[in-house]
C-alpha cells in the first residue's frame, strides 16, 4: 500500500434548478506531478444537485480505477455533504444518493481511498467540466496517455545538441551554445520567451462562415470545439516533452477575454494545472458593423471592402479594426510578456500560452517575422491549432513550429 501510486480525483456536480437540468464533471490526476490523466462529464438530465455531485464522484472514482486500480485516492469535492457522508460522518437519508454512495464504494477498497473537502475556488476545473456537461447536454471521455517520456525531465534549449549543424564552420571558429537543429543563429546564450498561440476551438459562427470578432463576447465552442481545444490541451501538455522537447514546459496561460477563448483556455488550464489570466490586447479584431455576417452579405453591402482589408491590412472595418491595429496591441502584449516573464527565467528561457483568434495568431505572427500586414493573410490558422514563437528581450524573434492536434 505505502509504495502504490497516488491519485487524485476531483469532481463536482450542479442542477440548474434544483431539481433542473443537471451535469457533471470529473477528472484524474497523478498526485506527484499534478498532470491530467482523464477527464469525464455527462449531462444527466433534470435531477437535483446532490445526485450530480455524487454522479461526479462515481465517475471520478471509476475513472481512476482505469488508469491504475491499485492506486491509493484522494477525492476532493466542495460539496461538504458528499465528503462527510463518504467518510461515514453524516448519515446517508435519501434513497438515491445511498444507491449512488454504494456505488461509489464499490469501485475500489474503502481503505484505499479518502477524502477532501476543498472550497469551491480550488474545484474549478470539475465546476467546468461540469458546466461544460450541461452546457451541450453531451458527454465527455477523455483520457491521456501517461507514457514514460513524461517521466523524463526535458533538457533546456540550450542544453540539448543539435543532430547536425546548422551551417559549415571551421572546427570551433564560434564559441557559441549548442542548439537544436533549424533554430534561428545567435551567438549567445541569452534566454527566450516561448510563446505557445493557441487558437479556439470551433464555434458555430465557424461553421457559417461567418466573421467573428471582438464586438461581442460570444459565441461558445460547439461540442466539436470543445474536443478540439482539449485535443490542443493535449498538444500543449507535450510541448517540451515529446512534442518540440527542446524547449520549456509551459507555465503560464493568458487568453483574450472572448468567451471561446477563454473556454479554450480553461481546457488548457485543466491539463497543465495552471491558472489563466485575461488580456484584452489578445482579442480578435474588432470588425464592427462585419460581426456576425458572411463574406457574401459584407461584399454586396461594401463592395469591394472586405478585398481592400484583406489584402492591404491597413485598411479597417467599417467601425472596426485593420489587421495592422491588431498587430500593433499583440506586439506590445507580447513584448509585455517578455518585459514580466523572461527577468525570472532560468537560462533555458520560459514558456508561456497564448490562447486567442485567428487573425491575432496572424497577427503575432506577421509581426515577429517582419511580414507587412498585407502578407498577414497568407498565414493559415485552423481552428485549434497551435503556432510557436520565441521572443528575446532585445527584440529579435523567430517562428519556431506551427502544428495542429491530432484528429482535427
């Protein structure tokens, strides 16, 4: 028992009425590193609260005997009820959560787990997976393969040798650091901000094709959406790991204020185990009186217009923004980033995620690479998809990757 692995389980449950239309949401994770390891949810119907909260239990319960039933638990919930009921404090009334509980004890020996009552703040990712149950009225089954190589502490940028270099010199000519293969020539060793852009996952104005901007906070993800982003969380999670192993691990999140990004954000969120912070300079472009419509109604409303602002990338909405003004706030966001992040950093640098929107990608993008704006357009940028840049604190920059998840 002392030497068997450590889980934890958080889960959480709601009833939008009580009794209402009810969800709920519940993850797994390694204790020692605090990693993801699955996440589930489901809509359960109209019921009460403390039905979806054990719900969320048993799920959570089950979830974790499938990544090691012989793991000690740690349950952690906000719901002082079902932890006191669990831990045989408070008595059991009601017929269905005593068939719930009963459940939940069944799952795994009773000596093999435990439980937390944790307040609510600390029980966002179950509040939100929870949410995202009701929200859609669908399910969720995610689960993260917990393979050796994340066992292996990633080396530093500058630490790990390139494979074969990067142009011919005469012996040691350059006394310059190692460094991967392909990366950008310096001939120093000073520390870089990686920074992880994130697109949203899919949204129904997505499917329409039509143009969503900053003008309105909305709209959410699609259930299809939804999976993306958490196939992009999962992207993320490996980005110094198995995936681009060169570079740190992420430990900081910021996201645009739009509610797709920032439900995009939180998925992230759940699978690195940290907190999201908001930055408006990160927001999609303004389009003004465009928001909400297609290319076919802007063109026969403004002929001519929507041509003029893709391809020059001065020229604005009606009302709204050119793909330039966007590029002007993001810079100066990121080279905020650098200005706070990068003076803590050990030498191999930091990383931080950028959760936005397409054009604020292309536009971060354009920017580091010295692109006109009128090229900005040329960069594609799929919904989910993940875009790698490294900032230096004198300015110069480089697009390390650009990738997507898998099954998109």
């Amino acid at each position: 028992m002392s030497g068997a692995r450590h889980l934890v389980v958080e889960a959480d449950g709601g009833s939008r009425g009580n009794p209402g239309p009810a969800g709920f949401g519940a993850l797994v994770r390694d204790a020692a590193s605090g990693r993801v390891l699955a996440e589930r949810a489901a809509f359960l119907g109209t019921t009460t609260n403390n039905v979806a909260e054990y719900s969320g239990l048993v799920a959570g319960l089950r979830a974790a005997a499938e990544v090691d039933p012989d793991a000690r638990v740690t349950v952690r919930m906000d719901s002082r009820l079902v932890v006191e009921q669990m831990s045989g404090r408070w008595q059991i009334k009601h017929d269905d959560m005593r068939r719930l509980a009963a459940e939940a004890a069944a799952v795994l020996p009773a000596d093999r787990v435990t439980y937390e009552w944790v307040p609510r703040a600390q029980n966002a990712a179950a509040d939100a997976l929870a949410n995202e149950a009701m929200d859609t009225a669908g399910t969720v089954a995610r689960d993260y393969p917990d393979g050796p190589a994340d066992d292996v502490p990633a080396e530093p940028a500058e630490q790990v040798a390139s494979d074969a270099p990067d142009e011919a010199t005469d012996g040691d000519a350059f006394d310059t650091p190692s460094r991967p293969s392909g990366v950008a020539v310096r001939f120093d060793d000073a520390p870089a901000l990686t920074v992880v852009l994130v697109r949203h996952g899919q949204t129904p104005l997505t499917v329409a094709g039509a143009f969503s901007g900053s003008s309105v906070p909305g709209p959410s993800l699609t259930p299809r959406g939804r999976t993306q982003a958490a196939q992009a969380a999962d992207l993320v999670f490996r980005i110094g790991r198995q995936a681009w192993p060169d570079v740190p691990r992420p430990t900081a999140i910021v996201s645009s204020p739009m509610v797709r990004a920032q439900e995009t954000a939180r998925a992230i969120s759940r699978r690195l185990g940290v907190a999201v912070t908001t930055d408006e300079r990160f927001a999609e472009v303004h389009f003004g009186e465009w928001e909400g419509l297609t290319a076919a109604e802007i063109d026969d409303a403004w002929p001519g217009r929507r041509h003029a602002w893709y391809t020059t990338g001065t020229t604005a909405a009606p009302g709204g923004e050119s793909a330039a003004d966007v590029g002007a706030r993001v810079w100066q966001g990121l080279q905020d980033l650098v200005a706070t992040l990068l003076p803590s950093a050990g030498p191999a640098g930091r990383t931080v995620v950028v959760v936005g929107h397409a054009v604020q990608v292309r536009a971060a993008i354009g920017t580091a690479v010295g692109a006109p704006p009128a090229q900005w357009s040329r960069v594609r940028v799929p919904p989910a998809s993940v875009s790698i840049l490294r900032l230096w604190a004198d300015g110069t920059s480089e697009l390390t990757a650009q990738g997507v998840p898998t099954d998109l």
